[in-house]
C-alpha cells in the first residue's frame, strides 16, 4: 500500500515538473516566434506602462519644513555660511548612524532609526555630520516623543555628536553661542587679550 502512495506521488511530481517545462518551453517558442515576427511584448515593459496607467496616492508636500523650522533655518543660514558648514534638513538618522553587520540583532538595531529623522544637520564641506539640530515644537512635550527624544540623544551620545534642541531660540548671535560656545569663550579671550 506504501508503495503506491509513493508512486502516486512520485507521478504527481514529474507530472508538475513536466508542466512546468513545457509551459516554459512554449513561452520561449513564443518569444521566439514574436521576435521574428516584430511582435515581441516585454512584460517589463509592460508592468512599466500599467505603473504609468495607475493612479498613486501620493502628492506633493507644499513645504519640508514647518513654519518653526524655516524660521530656524533663517537663524542659522548665516552661522553655517560664516563657518563654510552645509545645512541638511529632514535626514534619516539611519543615513547618519550606520548598525555594523556583525551586530547581534542589526536588524533591530536598524528599525530603530530607519523611520527617525532629524530636522537639521550640520556638515563639515566633505559631508561629515558635526552635529544634530532639533527644533522642539509642544509635540515634544507628549510621552511618546519624549521618550523618542530620549533614544535620539542617547543615540548621539554614543556615536559621539553633539545634538541641540531649540524650543525657542534669541536670534543668530544666541543660535550661534549655544551651537559654538567653546568659540565664543576664545573670541572673548581673545578680544579682552587686545585691550
């Protein structure tokens, strides 16, 4: 009795291996033919066009940025300009922090910070990040954006760059003094020096 159902199954197998082979065999006969016959169809091509047909459901943001932020980034075009630093805005933190492959559980690692950005930062003229530029808005008073405050400044920490929030800020010369207070202390060194 085993032995049949063994051989039923077994017959099943070439059965569909069969299938298979002739189903390819007969859509390269196809191809064949339609290529010299000029009319050979690319699926891909096709599914390009279907794309091209179909209505997506997404449309064009009027701003990256909020009122808050441009605002910000008003104040702090003139402090990057003098120190030849680039402004990036809206950056993943995962296209800022890299999860070696050897650690234990990269994946996870990497989900923390793929869906995370930050609102500005601060690169050297090679696009090195040199630091993290967060403008607070109320949201950031809710427990769950906190605790995301939280893991993003910690992240920081670790990886070694510094990381500011602004909820309010006191013009180009305050922006300026809380990002390069070490600067403003040797200016004032410097300037009391010369008297």
């Amino acid at each position: 009795m085993e032995g049949w159902i063994c051989l039923g199954i077994l017959i099943v197998i070439i059965v569909i291996l069969n299938y298979n082979v002739n189903k390819k065999t007969a859509k390269i006969k196809k191809e064949n033919e339609e290529l010299k016959n000029g009319t050979f169809v690319n699926e891909e091509e096709l599914i390009e066009e279907e794309q091209k047909a179909t209505k997506f459901p997404y449309y064009l943001e009027k701003s990256l940025l909020t009122n808050k932020e441009k605002a910000f980034y008003t104040t702090l075009k003139p402090i990057a300009d003098e120190k030849n630093l680039i402004i990036i805005s809206k950056m993943r933190l995962a296209d800022i922090f890299k999860v070696p492959k050897d650690t234990y559980n990269s994946i996870k690692w990497f989900n923390y910070i793929k869906a995370k950005h930050a609102d500005f930062v601060l690169c050297d003229v090679n696009f090195k990040p040199l630091m993290i530029i967060e403008v607070d808005d109320k949201t950031h008073q809710y427990e769950d954006r906190a605790r995301r405050d939280k893991f993003v400044n910690e992240v920081c920490r670790q990886a070694g760059i510094p990381i500011h929030h602004f909820y309010q800020w006191d013009g180009t010369e305050g922006v300026k003094k809380m990002l390069f207070p070490e600067q403003i202390v040797n200016e004032t060194v410097e300037a009391s020096q010369l008297q």
